[in-house]
C-alpha cells in the first residue's frame, strides 16, 4: 500500500507528493521551509528516509533526513531539533549509542523505528530514555499520531504540574491520593498508588519493565517482572472497567507498558 512505510517497495500516492519548490538544501540534506516542527529522520534506508520525509513534509513538519548515526550527531549539534525519528539497525554509531549521545545533552523527543531489531535493543534505546517506538511496517497515520503524542509531551504539556485527572470515568487526584470509578472510590495501596502515579505522569509513553520496577520498587527489584505483573493485575481491577479486556494500561509485549489516553486512541484510530 502507498501509506505503509517499512517494506521493500514504495508507492507514493499523488496525495502525499511535495513538489521540489517546497524544499531548500541544508548540509546535503531537504527541509521543507515552513515554521512546523523540525523532525531529524535517520535511517539508513533510502527509501525510508524519503518516503518519511515526503510525508512528514506533507503534514506540517520539517523533515532533515541522515542516512547514518554520524550524520545524525552532526546535525542534531548544528541546528535546534524538535524530534528525532531513530532507526536502530544502523553502521556504527548504531540507533542505541546515538540515543544515548543525544540523552547526554538534551531531552528532545525520540521515536525509535524498529526493524527487525532485537527485542534487548528496543528495550536497551527505552531504557536510555526514548519515548516511544514503532515497528516496521507502520501506517503513516499512525506515524503521525505517535509523533504528535511525542512533540505535546515535549513541549510542556507535562502533566507534573497537574493535579486531577479524568480518562473516562475514572478520576485521579494525584495529590489528594484519592482514585474514583464511576463516581465510586476506590481503595489502592501506596504502592500501587506509586505505580499508577508513574503511568499517568509519563501517559501514552512507553515504559520498560526495569524503568517501572526502579522507579516504583527500587533497583533491587529491576528484574522482577512477576512482581510488575502481579501488582499490574491488582491495579487494572481498580481501575479498568474491564481489567479482562484493558483499555488504560496497556501491555507492550516483551518491553513493558503504556497508559493511553483517549486522545491517543482517537489519533490511533485514525489509522
């Protein structure tokens, strides 16, 4: 299909096709001139790296494209950057040191596109602080609303400063430590009151197993995920209308767990 980025072929339908003049030259690179968010692509696959950038540029962004980790580091040095999109599978540097290199300097959004990676690596790059991570083949619309959900995530829609929230009929007031359903309270642990703090601070972002279990239980506890697991359980019973059948907490298999909010569903659904 012509919106589906990650295999061998590609067709770009007439809908996503940017002409020429909508571009300038910067270091050898294309960015369409405009005032959207500046997005660095890396990826080491031409194709990628084009039909990503045609289609970034055909929704309001800013694509700079790098075609490896050096050129990658050498630009996110020279020009501010709004969000990095980070093939894993790279010539050295490879996605993980390039992640880890730019978490040394800066809290800039990072998209992690994932092949046919390890599962180690992905959870490695959101162990070292990416945001999220998309598995090829993915739908553009689908790149789009993950971007999105990164860029208002990175530019102090940070929900710290929050106090109560609503996602559907449930009803967290993170300082008052009091968790309603359907207008009735319920009764959580300060752990699992801990945990459920965690997943809402850091909503429709990914986090590993060991981030949840460091951050909730402490570094001893950084490889129990049957204990997560366990805890999990309890708190979607209090939480989900259906914990059978979650629509909040959900699992990512064999990397951890992300809280969803509506407005990432309703993006999503876009697909």
């Amino acid at each position: 299909m012509g919106d589906v980025i990650g295999q061998r072929r590609y067709q770009v339908v007439n809908a996503h096709r940017v002409p020429d003049r909508g571009f300038d030259k910067i270091g050898g690179y294309q960015r369409m001139k405009g005032d959207g968010p500046v997005v660095l692509v890396v990826d080491d696959e031409p194709e990628t790296r084009k039909f990503v950038g045609m289609n970034l540029t055909a929704k309001g962004f800013r694509p700079l494209l790098a075609e490896d980790g050096s050129e990658a580091l050498k630009l996110f040095g020279e020009r501010p950057i709004d969000l990095v999109l980070l093939d894993l599978a790279m010539p050295g540097p490879n996605g993980v040191e390039v992640c880890r290199a730019i978490r040394h300097t800066s809290d800039v959004p990072i998209v992690i596109l994932s092949g046919h990676s390890r599962e180690s690596d992905k959870v490695g790059a959101l162990d070292l602080g990416a945001d999220d991570y998309m598995t090829k083949p993915f739908g553009i619309a689908e790149l789009v609303a993950r971007v999105s959900a990164a860029l208002r995530r990175g530019q102090g829609t940070s929900m710290k400063a929050d106090r109560i929230f609503r996602f559907g009929t449930l009803e967290v007031d993170l300082e008052g430590h009091r968790v309603t359903r359907d207008d009735v309270e319920q009764t959580l642990t300060a752990t699992e009151f801990r945990l459920l703090s965690l997943l809402i601070r850091n909503r429709d972002r990914v986090l590993t197993h060991r981030y949840i279990l460091q951050c909730v239980w402490g570094n001893s506890f950084a490889e129990d995920r049957e204990y997560l697991r366990a805890y999990m359980y309890r708190l979607r019973k209090k939480i989900e209308e259906l914990p059978s059948e979650p629509r909040l907490v959900l699992n990512v298999p064999g990397v951890g767990y992300r809280f969803v909010t509506d407005e990432a569903k309703l993006s999503a659904s876009t697909n």
